[in-house]
C-alpha cells in the first residue's frame, strides 16, 4: 500500500497594486450603481481580493451567499 503523505495548501503570490486596484474599483462600481447589494459587495470583494478566488463556486457562493452544493 502506497504511504500517503500531507500536502500543504498552495499560497498564491499576492496582487500585484495595479490588479488589486482594479478589482477593488470594479466592486466598488457595482455597489454604486445598487448592483449588489452591502453584503454581496463584502463577499465579492473578499474572494476576488483576499482569497483569489475565480472559480465558478467561489463567485457563486459570494454572488448569492449560499454554496449550492
């Protein structure tokens, strides 16, 4: 039997300023314009800048607040 051994958890290189300032003005934009609303806005915001995250899920989850699984 193989011995399985632990992986750790990939850590992805931070934004560089510019994409972090994109992304951050995108969200703000479609809080502005009442396209998403506070909560939405807080989610979106944290997995497209703090955790990166592009995945279909991930924006599901902060779109709509609930994971759909």
């Amino acid at each position: 039997m193989a011995k399985l051994t632990k992986v750790s958890p990939i850590s992805k290189p931070p934004l560089s300023p510019t994409v972090s300032a994109v992304i951050s003005d995108f969200v703000s934009k479609l809080a502005e314009e009442n396209i998403v609303d506070g909560d939405t806005h807080d989610r979106l915001k944290k997995a497209l800048l703090d955790n990166q995250s592009v995945d279909a899920a991930s924006l599901s989850v902060a779109l709509f607040g609930v994971d759909e699984k």
